[in-house]
C-alpha cells in the first residue's frame, strides 16, 4: 500500500479565554478538516487537492482566521491571503489584499494553474475570481462576533500606536503526500487584528509561510508573520533538511526552537516529507493542529 499522509494547522499564539471556552468546537474543526483532506488521498487524490480541500474546511469554520472569521484591520476590514505550492513541480499561487472571495485559497490555486504568475493581489486576484467564475460574497459573511468584539474592545482601550503592537493574529493551512510521492503545501489567513490596510504577511509569501519542494518536505507556518518573513521559516526547514540530512522533526526543532530562539514573536509550523514522516513545532502556548499519519492514525491537539 502506498504511503499517504496530512497534516493541518488552525493557528498558533498564546491561550485565551475564547479558546478555553470554545475548546472542543476548535477540535471538531480540525477533526473534520484534515479527515476532508485525508480521503481526498484515500480516493487517489493528488497532494494539491487534499490540502485545498482541508484549508476550505478550515476557511468555511468562523472560529479560524481565514475565510470566514477573518480578522478586521484598523478600519474594521478584511484582507485576505493563501498560498499553494506543489512539490513536484516546484510551481506555487498565491494571493494578497482580497476581499469577497468565499475561499482564498482555491484563487491562489487558480494563480498557480492559470496564470504565469505567483502572486496576485487586490482588485487583480479579486478579477481574476470574478473570471473564473468563483463563489464570492458580501462582506457581512466575513465577519463575526467574536472577530468584532476583539476590534471593539482593542480600539475602545487602546491608542493607535498600541492597536499596531497589539495585534491578534491566526492562520490555516495544510500540508500532504498522496500516493505519487508528491508533496503540497497550502496557508490561507485573514491577516492580523487591527494591521495598517495593505498589510501582507507571511502566509501568501514562498519560503515564509508555505514551502513544498519533493526532496525534501512541504511546510506550512502560523504565527507572528512578520518573523516567519524575516526568518523565511518554511523554506530553512527544507534547505536544513537538504544541507544536513537532518530528519523533518529534527529540521523543524532547529529553525524554530534554536535557530530563531531569540525571536520574540510567536510561530509555529506543520511539515510533511516525501517518506510520510510529520513533523510539527511551535515557540507559543497553542498551536491548533491534526494529523493522520501514514499508519492511518488520527491526532488532534491544541496545547504542547
């Protein structure tokens, strides 16, 4: 039987209430999302389609930040990134600044197969879904409660200088191997609570907060997106991998717990390789995540 495997995050920052509060909800999200993902490979799906389809799960839950339950910037707007990468072929989409889209992460898609480009943003990706014919709509079905309450109560307390240094960030994404032997990385957010419009993270961003490259992994971060940026996160752990022959976990633990051990912003990353090894790691209190692994076995965790 060949070997198959996924890998998904919702997330990773420090606890709160919310959280605590909405504990078993979380797991249930990323429960359904990644079994979603994982018969996509049972039914001989490729790597690219298992973690489209596990980020659209996660898009469509309004407890994560991406899709539905995007966070609102300064101006209470949304702006959206996502990123695929195949890696087979090395070849990747993405876009940034979107508004409307119901799932982000399927125009990225569309980037990588239909355009010669990598990454479109603003009205061109927005014009680019409206030709495709994608499911898009208004804004109200972005936005939630709670993502309004956390704008609320940070511009009722705060000065606009403190609004940019305290900033409520979360991401989705997935990574996977199918059958072939092929690897697929996907990252999809709704950007950081109370961020300057035109802010752009980490997660539309190559080498940052999505990375898949066959001989050696696929890789999708979450966190502080400004260091996973800085520190190119995603594609260190493969080049770690490639330079040092080190196992995925053991590359993961470097570049996140070593490496950037002096980086003051949270991170955390989930990684597959092309051997069905999963690797996972995270600087913070939580990082939402859930695998099933080449064995068939199911996890889902929150805390360390």
């Amino acid at each position: 039987m060949k070997k198959i495997g996924i890998a998904i995050h919702g997330g990773a920052s420090q606890d709160s209430e919310f959280i605590r509060q909405n504990k078993a909800a979380y797991e249930d999200g990323l429960k359904t999302a990644v079994q979603i993902g994982y018969h996509v490979l049972e039914q001989g799906g490729t790597s690219i389609d298992a973690v489209e389809q596990a980020v659209k799960s996660l898009e469509d839950n309004p407890l994560f930040n991406a899709g539905r339950g995007s966070a609102l910037n300064n101006q209470g707007e949304i702006e959206m990134d996502a990123a695929v990468m195949d890696g087979k072929t090395l070849k990747a989409g993405a876009i940034a600044m979107v508004t409307l889209v119901k799932n982000p992460v399927s125009l990225a898609r569309k980037v990588l197969e239909k355009t010669n480009h990598v990454l479109l943003c603003g009205y061109g990706a927005l014009n680019l879904a409206k030709n495709s014919g994608m499911e898009l709509e208004d804004e109200p079905y972005f936005i939630t409660n709670h993502q309004v309450e956390e704008f609320k109560n940070a511009n009722a307390k705060d000065t606009e200088d403190d609004l940019l240094k305290k900033q409520i960030h979360g991401t989705v994404g997935a990574v996977a191997l199918d059958e072939y032997g092929n690897v697929a990385a996907a990252t999809s957010t709704g950007g950081t609570s109370n961020s300057l419009p035109g802010r752009i993270g980490d997660s539309c961003i190559i080498g940052a907060g999505c990375y898949a490259n066959n001989q050696t992994c696929a890789v999708s971060a979450t966190g502080d997106g400004e260091y996973i940026i800085t520190g190119a996160i995603a594609s260190t752990i493969s080049l770690y991998m490639e330079l040092t022959g080190a196992s995925l976990q053991q590359a993961c633990d470097y570049v996140l717990l070593e490496r950037n051990k002096d980086t003051p912003g949270d991170m955390g990353v989930v990684s597959i390789s092309p051997s069905g090894e999963i690797g996972m790691a995270f600087n913070c209190e939580r990082m939402h995540r859930a695998s099933i692994d080449t064995n068939g076995k199911l996890e889902v965790a929150i805390y360390k």
